[in-house]
C-alpha cells in the first residue's frame, strides 16, 4: 500500500490485494488506474470485513465520476477479506499531480527523477 494513502491495521494487511485491486480501474481520460494516479487517499477495513474507502479525482468534471465508485465496490468485494464497501468522493484536499506514482509518471509521459 503506498505511503501516502491512511490506512488501518486490517486494511495494510491487505494491502497488496487491495492495491491490485484498485489498479484494476483506470481514468478512462488519463489511460492510467486510480491507484498510480493517486486518487485513493484512505482505506478502512473493519471487524466486519467492510471497507470505507476515499477518494479524488483530478477534477469535477471527470466522466469516470460516475462508474468507478461501482467498478470499485466490485472489485474490492471480490476479496474474501471484504464484504461490503462504501466510497466517499471528496475534494479537498485537492487532488495534486505529485500523487501520481512512479509508475504512474511514466505511464503518462511525465519525467521520472
């Protein structure tokens, strides 16, 4: 789990799998998932194996405002570890391009240092 997402104990225990989950779900605009894009800003998993999750995207007018809180309740619900999901879109803090990943970087033609 990257270092800049808040997470609980359950959900860094997780992480890897959540991780591959959330980069299973692109910005259809960028071409890049929302996970190296850097839009997953808190990750909770509770005693009950339901996960609370927060998050931005690069701004308002995004068209995948709409489909990816659904693509990301499918995907995470498919854990064992994870029952249900509830997502929450904020913005602020505003979404900032130095959350995008290395990988992310370079997926989208941004120098690498």
């Amino acid at each position: 789990m990257r270092d800049d997402i808040k997470v609980n104990d359950r959900a860094w225990a997780l992480g890897d799998k959540i991780a591959e989950k959330l980069e299973t779900i692109y910005d259809d605009e960028l071409g890049v998932d929302i996970y190296n894009l850097g839009f997953i800003y808190e990750v909770y998993v509770d005693e009950n194996r339901h996960c609370d999750l927060v998050l931005s995207f690069s701004e308002m007018g995004c068209s995948c405002l709409e489909e990816v809180p659904d693509q990301i309740t499918a995907a995470l619900t498919q854990l064992d570890e994870i029952d249900s999901v509830a997502v929450k879109v904020v913005w602020s803090p505003a979404w900032q391009m130095t959350r995008i990943s290395r990988y992310g970087r370079m997926a989208l033609g941004i120098s690498v240092h």
